[in-house]
C-alpha cells in the first residue's frame, strides 16, 4: 500500500468499501512543549490504486480513538 503522507502515532483506522481511512493520531515529529500534538485529519487509501486522499477534517483533534464504519458514515469515538 501507499506510505501515509504524513507520520502518525495513535490514530484510528477503519476498512469500509474498498478504502482505508485513518483519522486523528499525532505526529511524532510535531510537539508543544515537549508533548506530541493530535491532529484532526482524515486520509483515504484506494487499495487499489494505493493513492491517498485528505479528507475534511475532523471537528477538534483526537488521538487514541476509536473509528468505525456505519451505514455510509464515519463515526470516531473518544
């Protein structure tokens, strides 16, 4: 599969309809004060094209969640 196009710890990821999503997580080489910083972006992999998409962002910033697929939609919980 494609690399993500951006480095991440922590984040969630969901298989749904021939795509990968991965939201959230924090970068490693990113901190504040010490402490690594969550972000709110959402990436889709083709699986068979292996070509990574940005998504829209999540409203606020997750790290350590959960992501599940749900009748057409994404659901990320904590």
């Amino acid at each position: 599969f494609g690399v993500l196009p951006e480095p991440r710890n922590y984040h969630a990821a969901v298989y749904y309809r021939e795509h990968i999503y991965v939201t959230g997580g924090c970068d490693p080489d990113k901190r504040n004060c010490g402490e690594m910083v969550a972000t709110n972006t959402t990436y889709c992999l083709n699986i068979h094209s292996s070509e990574w998409i940005q998504k829209s962002e999540m409203l606020c910033t997750r790290s350590h969640h959960g992501l599940v697929a749900f009748q057409g939609k994404l659901y990320a919980i904590g």
